[in-house]
C-alpha cells in the first residue's frame, strides 16, 4: 500500500467523515481533479515526458532561455474607426513600451466588403478599423517605420488581400516584403466553427491558406503566415482541453493541406504560429499550454515525420479571455485579467494580450488599455514568474494535469480523425455542436451558481455608473466611405480593369498561386471588396448549416 | 402554455460572428418549451423581418455585439411597421451601453438583455408575456 492510499484510508478519511468538502472538483474539462497530487500520480521518465527548454518535445519551452533572453512580446490588439484614429492609437501604444503591433479590423473588413457596400452600413469602423486599400493601410503605418516594428493581422477570409495591401504599403515606405515581421492570423476553420468570418467554401479557402503559405516562404521569410486559434473556440465556449484539441486538428489540417499542395513539410511547418485563450483557472491553463506544446511536437514529428526542431515547436500568443469579463463591478476585471495573465506567462507564452477592465462594455478606453499593458509589465519586471524557466514544472499536480489533459485532447484528436478531419468535421457540424453543448451547460451551471461569478450572481452590488467608455464617432462611417470613392477616381481604370481581370482568370485555375496577382490588384489601389468580388464570383460563398 | 406554442426567431443580424449568446439563448428558451427558429449568422433587417412573416412568430429575439444596435434595432421596426407586423414583439441582447437603452425601447423594443443577464430574466419576461 502507498502512502498516499494509507493516508487516504485514515486521516483524510477521518477528516470527510467528519465534514465534507465544499463541492465536486472538476476542471472546465470535465476532469476530476487531484485532491492532493504526490509522487505516486506521475508515472513518466523525466526526459522523454518533459525534457529541456528549446528541445523536444518542448514541454518546458521553446527557446532555451525563454523570458531570461527576451521578455514576452506584449502585444495589445487595438483598431477601431478610421486608420488616422488608429494609427494615433497606435503610436501610443507604442510610446507606453509596447513592443508590438496587432491590427483589429472591422467587420466589413474581415469579411471583404468595402465601406460603402450595404452589407457594411452599422458596422464600419466599429469593433476594428476600416482598411479599404492600399492607401487605408498606408495611412495606418505612416510614422511607423514597417521595418522596425512586427505587425499581428486578425485577418482570414481575405488574409491573402491585406497581406498585399500590407506589403504594397510597405514598398511606400521603401521596405522590402523580405523585411517584413508579423503574422496574418489566416486560420479560416475556426471561422466556420465559431468565429463566423468566412466568405468562400471550405476548399478554395484552404488553398488561399496554402497561397499565403506558398508566397510566404519564398519570399517573407519573417512572417508568420498563420495563427491557428483556439481562442475564439474557447471564447464561444470550449472546455480547455476541447481548446487544445480544436486547435491542433485545425493545425493538422493545413498541414496535410500544405503537403497535398506539393509543399515540404519543413519548408513551412516552422511559421506556423498558434493562438490559445488565457483563463481563470490558473493551473488548469498552465497545464494546457504545456501540454499543447508536447502534443504538437509529437503530432509533427510522428505524424508527419518533421525532421527540423523548428517545425515541432508550437510557438503561441495568448489572450486574456474575454468572455470572461463582467460588465457588472468592472474593475474586477483588472484581477481575473492578472491571473489569466499569469498563466499566459508560467505557461510560456510567445506574446500576450491583456484584456481591459472595460471591455464587456466597449471598446477600452485608453486609460483602461494602458492598465491591462502595466499589468504584464508588473509580472514580467515585479512578479519574478519570468526570472526561471517553466516554473510550474514538477509540481505533482500540475505534471498530472498536464498529462490529463493531454489525454483527453487526443481522445478528441482521434473522434475527428475517425469524422475524417477538422474540416469534415466542421462540415457536419461536429465542432460547433461540441462548443455549444459547452457554452450551454456552463451557462446553466452559473444560472444554479455551481459556478460562481464574482459580482455577477455573487457578492452583488447596486449598479453604480461605470466612467467613461469609448465612443466611436458617428461620422466615421461618412469619412470612410468619402475616402474609398476618392481612392476608386483617382487610379487608372484600365489598369484596374486588366489586373481584376487577371485575377479572376488566376483564380479559375486551382494549382495558381493567387498572391501575386492580389499584389499586383493592391498595388494599384484595388479595393478589397473588388478584390473579393472577383474570387467569389469563382468560388461562391460559404453558407453555414446551423447547429443549435 | 397554451395549446399552440409561441413561436420565437433567435437572429443574429448584421456581419458579427459571435453568436454563443444567441445559440444559448435558443436553447434556452427551447428548453422552456417554445418553439425556437435560430437564423444562423449575417442576417439583414429585411431577411429577418421575412423569416419572422414566413415563420409566423410572435416574437423575435436579435443579439448584437458589434455595436451596430442603434442602426439595426430601428431598421427591424421600421421594416415590421411596413409589413404590418408590429404585433411581433421585438426584444434583443448584446453589448448595449446604458444610454442607448431607453431610446430604443421609446422605439419600440420590448426588453434588452445587457452581459450577465441571469437566463431567468429573459425566459421570465417572456412567460410574463405570454403567461395568458
């Protein structure tokens, strides 16, 4: 008998005998969790299981020094209205020590229609800034040398058009596509599964993925040409292994889709980038950003027989989660924000985005952004998490959560493989259902306050007026649509006319990479929306099947 | 309830993708025994209005994070009142700052649902409505 078992039949007995424990323990998995974890939980060789940082299978990091070398890149996700008012923004935030830029677009913009298209009426400049052409994202970049600075894009859809627009703006400045750092988030199956950002049908738009991949590695060696995210799937309400599953079936995905369109997996496996949430459960998140990165070491090298370190190496950004802020005593979001923070970090995150403390409101206002970037400064200068590597390692528990839910995602991985892949497996549904049955039975555990939501449906207040939010001005929407009609005169039709020409032509031909002839449509100030017109008029558009 | 179940449309208007507050609120309000239609994604003023003819509801339930409440809220009334269905009750959720709320409901719209609305509120309001 161990001694955990001896201790489990007396004292513990004792002890519940005599009072029970608050509740039933289980993570947002479903997992039950570890009373008291100790030696006897963990059964594995220290070195084929977690290893050292910088090498396989990269449990403990991926750099060898991580934020001894270099800190995260903090990085806070900001647009709204027009690309002046954004690019001001901007500049603030990176006059505060920001170290890195990450563009929100507009829903127009995302979903590739131009500000003056009907569909775009309400929505322009709204939840992101409005980027019509070339000459948008020019404007949004001027003063900021493009060379110097990396540049996250929360573009899918049309990843392909603002990439172009981003490096036609680029050659303004006088740099070179080559020199270009940054990331075009470009992962459209989370779009069909919770997101909703699609325009085209599954398969030409895993061959726009694959153009960008294509282009990418001849000719921006810099650029992370994906995020496959899992963000917005554990936004819409998955379990955090569910999160780690979603995420690496959807990477699985553009990886055989790459291969299938005749790529070597090493020539592109090492600028695929991943993107999780950040939330409450602290331990429960370390766990899963070490056990997402153990599992994609293990999926590249078994699966897909990856022969360089760099193409195992699942490099991530995180945000904070969103859904899990409360409109109700704000300012309580700057704490959830801190711990979600933290596990970012004692998880080993690449870069991060801190929420506002505002932000189950509106957009934040710039007081509230500037508290959410001091928060990662106060754990990356103060809170001393970042001064080892991989500080959780070898708590019993952690180690066994960590395994646990490695697990239960492969247990996940293996039902889409039976379904036939994560993009099957959105066709039928799958996934979403699997989300929403999440979503709901969370939601019905906060109705009954099995879980508890602090000052939503526990330790309540009177509502007190909360400062000021974020407005969006209302003539935004005017002065954009008055900028793309004077973008559309004053280029050369002709040209317009021959290169959209070219594309759709391009487009009709499913081995043609369709990069180059974006460029060309962005460099002579095509707008996205005719840009988009042209490929959907090919492919068609997606309609989504409902799940409820 | 009645014998003849009420009828609600769950619409998510506009091109906002995040629809975990509409899908729970469908199931939701199914499990409360109404009769749910769920719209899906990007649906117009006019589409919804339709669907709500065609459907035959008595109400429509909209959820909007995008912050294009004040045009699509009016727009849905406007659209109803032309087609001489106003008798379908309007009611909605999402991101709405306090200021916007009451001249949306001088409008028309018969309850917003603000984050961290308890289900409660919203299947209560309902079977207040169509208690008789």
């Amino acid at each position: 008998m161990g001694n955990k078992q001896q201790w489990t039949e007396t004292t513990l007995a004792k002890s519940l005998a005599r009072g029970k424990e608050r509740k039933e323990f289980k993570s947002t998995s479903g997992v039950p969790l570890e009373r008291l974890a100790t030696p006897e939980d963990l059964h594995e060789d220290y070195d084929t299981a977690l290893g050292y940082p910088g090498q396989y299978p990269f449990t403990r990091g991926v750099q060898p020094t991580m934020y001894r070398g270099r800190l995260w890149t903090m990085r806070q996700y900001a647009g709204f209205a027009t690309a002046e008012e954004s690019n001001k923004r901007y500049k603030y935030l990176l006059s505060q020590g920001q170290t890195g830029l990450s563009i929100a677009f507009d829903l127009p913009t995302q979903i590739g229609y131009d500000s003056d298209d009907p569909l775009a009426t309400g929505e322009i400049g709204r939840v992101g800034v409005a980027i019509d052409s070339t000459k948008d994202m020019e404007i949004l970049f001027d003063g900021i040398p493009m060379d110097k600075v990396s540049t996250s894009m929360t573009i899918n859809a049309p990843a392909v058009v603002l990439l172009a627009f981003y490096i036609a703006a680029a050659e303004k400045q006088g740099v070179t596509a080559d020199k270009l750092n940054g990331t075009t988030q470009n992962d459209i199956l989370k779009e069909y599964a919770a997101r909703g950002t699609y325009i085209f049908p599954p398969a030409p738009s895993m061959r726009l993925v694959t153009n960008l991949f294509g282009y990418c590695s001849a000719n921006t060696p810099l650029w992370n040409t994906i995020s496959i995210s899992g963000y917005h799937m554990r936004e819409a309400g998955c379990s955090a292994a569910q999160e780690i599953a979603f995420t690496l079936a959807d990477g699985i995905a553009y990886v055989e889709a790459a291969i299938n369109a005749g790529m070597d997996v090493d020539d592109f496996a090492g600028r695929l980038a991943f993107f999780f949430a950040s939330h409450n459960n602290l331990l429960e998140e370390v766990a899963k950003f070490r056990a997402a990165r153990r599992l994609w070491a293990k999926i590249m090298k078994e699966r897909f027989h990856a022969k360089k370190e760099r193409s195992m190496m699942l490099r991530f950004h995180t945000q904070t989660a969103g859904c899990t802020l409360t409109a109700q005593q704000p300012d309580n979001n700057i704490v959830r924000v801190a711990v979600q923070s933290l596990a970012a970090v004692m998880g080993g995150t690449q870069s991060l985005h801190t929420n506002s403390k505002d932000e189950a409101l509106a957009l934040p206002t710039e007081e509230s952004v500037r508290i959410a970037l001091r928060t990662q400064q106060i754990i990356g200068y103060e809170s001393g998490v970042a001064d080892t590597i991989d500080p959780l390692a070898g708590s019993y528990y952690v180690e066994d959560l960590t395994n646990k839910l490695q697990a239960k995602a492969e247990e996940y991985i293996a039902r889409i493989d039976d379904i036939g892949g994560a993009v099957k497996a959105v066709e039928v549904g799958f996934i979403q259902r699997e989300i929403t049955d999440s979503a709901y039975e969370y939601q019905k555990a906060v109705e009954v306050k099995d879980q508890i939501v602090v000052g939503q449906n526990e330790f309540m207040v009177e509502k007190v007026p909360v400062g000021a939010l974020h407005k969006i001005d209302p003539a935004t929407a005017d002065l954009q649509i008055k900028k793309v009609t004077e973008v559309r005169k004053n280029r050369n039709q002709d040209n317009v006319k021959e290169k959209l020409a070219a594309l759709r032509a391009a487009a009709t031909d499913a081995d043609t990479n369709l990069m180059p002839y974006i460029l060309d449509c962005a460099r002579i100030y095509c707008t996205e929306g005719e840009i988009c017109n042209e490929l959907r008029a090919v492919f068609g558009e997606y309609r989504a099947t409902e799940v409820l | 309830m009645a014998d003849k179940k009420i009828r609600i449309l769950i619409a998510k208007p506009g091109l906002d993708g995040h629809d975990r507050g509409a899908k729970v609120i469908a199931r939701t309000l199914r499990d409360a025994g109404y009769e749910v239609i769920y719209t899906g994604l990007r649906q117009s003023p006019e589409q919804i209005v339709a669907s709500a003819i065609s459907e035959d509801v008595d109400a429509i339930g909209i959820s909007v994070l995008s912050g294009a409440h004040n045009y699509l809220f009016p727009r849905i009334i406007e659209l109803l009142k032309e087609q001489g269905s106003d008798d379908i009750l309007l009611f909605g959720g999402g991101i709405i700052p306090d200021e916007d709320i009451p001249p949306l409901k001088e409008l028309g719209v018969a309850a917003l649902f603000t984050p961290g609305a308890p289900l409660s509120d919203i299947v209560g309001f309902l079977s207040e409505r169509y208690a008789s």
